[in-house]
C-alpha cells in the first residue's frame, strides 16, 4: 500500500508529459538578443520539433513589445520537419520593438506557440547612399531648377 501514492506520482508524471505535446519544439531562430531588422527585407524563423509532437507550423505574427498583432508575416502550413519558414518580406509600417508569434498543430490536432527573442524594426535603410536605386518615380523634368537664385542687393 505504501508504494500507492509513488505509483499514482509516477503515472501522473508520464500523463502530464503525453499531455503536453508541444514540450521540445523551440526556436532555434531568432534566437540573439538584439537584432535590427529592416522593413521589407527578407527573414526567416526557423525551429527544432525535438521529442514534441508538433506535425505542421502554420503562421507566423509579429506582435509589438505592447502585445499587439502588427501583422501576420508568413502562412503555411508547411511540416515541421521543413524547419524553417524560408524567407519571407518584413511587412512592417513602424519603427519599434516587436518578436514573432509561431503557431503550429500537433499530430493529434492540439495548438503550440512560442513567442521569439524581441527584435528592433526599423523602416528606412540607415544610410541612403548616393547611388540609390529606389523604386520612387523619378522626376519626369527636374534637370534644371526651376527658378534661379536672386541675387541680393548690394
Ligand atoms: C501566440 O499567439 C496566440 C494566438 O494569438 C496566443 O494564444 C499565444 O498565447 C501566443 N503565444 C505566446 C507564447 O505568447
């Protein structure tokens, strides 16, 4: 009888490890602390499924660091197994701090998330350089200015 109540303890153990699926799927990018990302550029999230019984990854959020959705970033579902997104275009309008929200399904149909390491966005290039090739429209006539400098009165 005394071995009862250890018995109960180990069963439980086992339950509550079967129970959580998600348990072992991680990401293993973004994982540094400290990244600027650039608006529009191109990133990817990647992960490891490890023991868990996650079967696909199915979206991809980006959350401000207030918890609020900016924008869904990339769709699936794609297997786990893939273990990365690829890349996909940073869809953001703001400069802040934001991570990722990665959602996925279990082979038994549970939902797993896990949120990534915060990340700094920015919306513009740092440095513009001279030989800038942006899509912005030209301007159709700008070779010359259009009104001289007035010379001022002595
Ligand atoms: C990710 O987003 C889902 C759905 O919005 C939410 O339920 C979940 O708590 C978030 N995950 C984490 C780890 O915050």
């Amino acid at each position: 009888m005394k071995y009862l109540s250890f018995i109960m303890m180990i069963l439980a153990s086992i339950i509550k490890i079967l129970a959580d699926e998600c348990n072992g799927w991680r990401i293993t990018s973004p994982i540094v602390e400290g990244l600027v990302w650039t608006a529009g550029q191109y990133y990817d999230i990647s992960w490891e499924p490890s023991n868990s019984q996650v079967e696909t990854v199915d979206i991809v959020d980006l959350y401000t660091d207030n918890n609020e959705l900016a924008a869904t970033q990339w769709k699936g579902p794609i297997s786990v197994k893939t273990l990365t997104t690829g890349n996909f275009q940073l869809r953001v309008s703001s400069t802040g701090t934001y991570y990722l929200n990665v959602t996925a399904t279990t082979s038994s149909g549970g939902k797993c998330s896990l949120n990534s390491v915060s990340f700094t966005v920015i919306t513009g290039l740092p440095e513009p350089s001279s030989s800038d090739t942006s899509t912005f429209p030209a301007p159709t006539s700008s070779l010359a200015p259009t009104s001289s400098p007035t010379l001022g009165d002595p």
